[in-house]
C-alpha cells in the first residue's frame, strides 16, 4: 500500500485530582502493608513489587506517577534499581523516594546521586512518609506531566526525542497520534467531554504499548496537548502496536457519543462560518517515523518528517495510520 496502513474496524492513565499510581517496592510485609493501606485511604492506586528484578518490570509495564524504593531488596539492591529506572526514557522523570532502616550520610548521597529525589530513614512516621509522596506529586504536576492525562508531557518528550535521534545502532519508531473532528466533537459536547475522551484515549495507547512494547530504554507514551499523543516504541512492534491502538480507539470512541447521534453516525453541529455540518464520530490518525529506511539524526528533520506523515494519514479514510518508507 506504498507505506499506508488502514484500519477499519483497559484503564492505565491515572491523573484525577489526587489520584496517583505509585509502586511500592518493599519485601517486609508489615511495612508494605502500612504503606499500601495508607496511600489507598489517600485515593491513590498502589502496585507493590517485593524484589528488585520485579521492581523494573513493573515500574515500565505500569508507568507508576511516583515509587517509594526499599534500599535493600532481593536480588537486586534499591540503588540498582534506581540506576535502571533513571536509563529509561518512560521512568527517567519519575520521582523515587527510598526507604531504608540504613541511616548513613554515604547511603543518602548514593542514593540522590543516582537520581533518587528524597531519602526516609526507618522507622518513619508514615505522615511524614505521605507529606514527601505529595510534595513531588505536585512537583511533578506542575513540570513534566500532562496534567489532564498523567502521561508524560512536552518537555519530557522532546527530551526523549533528543536522546533517540543519537542511537544510529539501535533501529526505533515514533508514532503521532491525532484524533480526527475532536475540535467538532469538542463543540458539540463542551470541554468537559472533550477531556474525558483524551483521558480515554491516553488510557488505550498506555495500555496497548505496555502489553505490545518490548520495554525498550527508549520506549515512551507522551501527551503533547489537545488531542495529540507521541509513541517512541522499537521499529519492529510500530506498526502492530499502531493497528491494534486504532482497533481498540474505534470500538471506544462510540460510548462517547449520545444514543442518537451514535445510532446516526454523526453529529449536527456548526463550523466556524457558522453553517450547520455533520460531522461523522471521530476517527484516531497516526503518522510514522521511524529510522529504519533512512537516517534521522536529528530531532528538526524528526519533527518536520512527523508533520508530512500525519497529514497524509489525515487525507486516509476511518482511522488510519501511514508510515514513511522513503531511503
């Protein structure tokens, strides 16, 4: 199909008032379970790991919004993991908080050498221990995370961007996502839905690359504003991961509608010269980039190959996706 895909045709975002996830990474139960019982009060959603090698998987396949690091742990220490974390793309900004029973001025400044943002010493008060969890939860919502999805946001994306363009052995993709008529819908319903189905997108790419992705260093969901979402993933998964986000965005997007305006296929608004229109249920758009045909070493030409490649996967019909295959 000359580099274009079609495709016609859950819950992992979490950024809602107070609400965070936060990994526990603890192996003595009775502290797991003071903090765990304390932070679910809070309204926030935990995942606890118990050994250092489970810690690192589940930190990338649930992309937590803060984890609280037990320094010793099972086969791999706290300071390993914070290092693992720190390499990352999708866990490099997420704030860790280290717990240990180790009061050590050396243990401390190993610890935020690697990266970690804040060091408790056991046993602690577990008001202290929360009052830290929400002093960078609200650092982190007011720099680098989208605060209407919790995914990570510009800033942390073109980072991520800077970084990729300099792996010329490794072969990567970077998907534009762009959700087709939103501005319609977004009119029709008000701001408030709006939201709501950029939540509910967010929440479907998050999923689909943390079951599909290879949990790559590079690998990373972002939101970058309005109705657009970036997904740095391997060249290899792209394209499988593109299909089954658009499958799933089409089989959601309709309980977003009225009955009626569902039953009918569209809805009746007005554009901006004021003449009435119907504007079909919207559809989800991706663009491709990927270095596998060509050389990208910077992030400029990255950004204006990802401009020519969403505007042609706009100009496809239903939701669609186009992937630039030119040497």
């Amino acid at each position: 199909m000359d580099g274009a895909g079609a495709c016609k045709l859950s819950h992992v975002g979490l950024w809602q008032e107070n609400m965070a996830r936060i990994l526990v990474v603890e192996d003595d139960k009775g502290v797991q379970d003071l903090v765990r019982v304390a932070l679910e009060m809070q309204g926030h959603e935990v995942v606890v790991s118990e050994t250092g090698s489970e810690a690192v998987e589940a930190a990338l396949r649930v992309a937590p919004n803060l984890v609280i690091l037990d320094l010793v742990l099972p086969e791999m220490d706290g300071f390993e993991v914070c290092r693992r974390l720190r390499s990352c793309a999708r866990t490099k900004h997420v704030p860790i908080i280290m717990l240990s029973g180790r009061s050590e001025i050396s243990d401390k400044l190993s610890g935020l050498g690697l990266g970690a943002d804040d060091y408790v010493t056991k046993p602690f008060s577990i008001d202290e221990l929360l009052a830290r969890v929400h002093s960078q939860l609200r650092r982190v919502e007011l720099g680098l995370l989208s605060q209407l999805t919790g995914l990570p946001g510009v800033a942390q994306v073109e980072e991520a961007i800077k970084d990729l363009v300099k792996l010329h052995d490794r072969k990567w993709a970077v998907i534009y996502f762009d959700i087709d008529r939103f501005k319609e819908y977004n009119d029709a319903y008000g701001f408030l839905k709006g939201n709501e189905l950029i939540r509910a997108t967010g929440r479907v790419i998050e999923r689909v690359v943390s079951e599909m992705g290879d949990k790559e260093p590079f690998e990373l969901v972002g939101h970058i504003g309005g109705d657009d979402f970036v997904v740095i993933t391997s060249a290899s998964r792209a394209e499988a991961i593109c299909q089954e986000i658009l499958r799933r965005f089409d089989r959601l997007v309709p309980e977003y509608y009225a009955p009626a305006d569902r039953e009918r296929g569209y809805i009746v608004t007005t554009d901006r010269q004021g003449n009435t229109i119907k504007a079909p249920i919207a559809t989800l758009s991706a663009g491709i980039v990927t270095n596998r045909y060509k050389t990208i070493d910077n992030q400029w030409l990255l950004g204006s190959l990802a401009a020519e490649v969403k505007r042609k996967a706009k100009a496809l019909p239903g939701s669609s996706y186009y992937v630039d295959q030119r040497r």
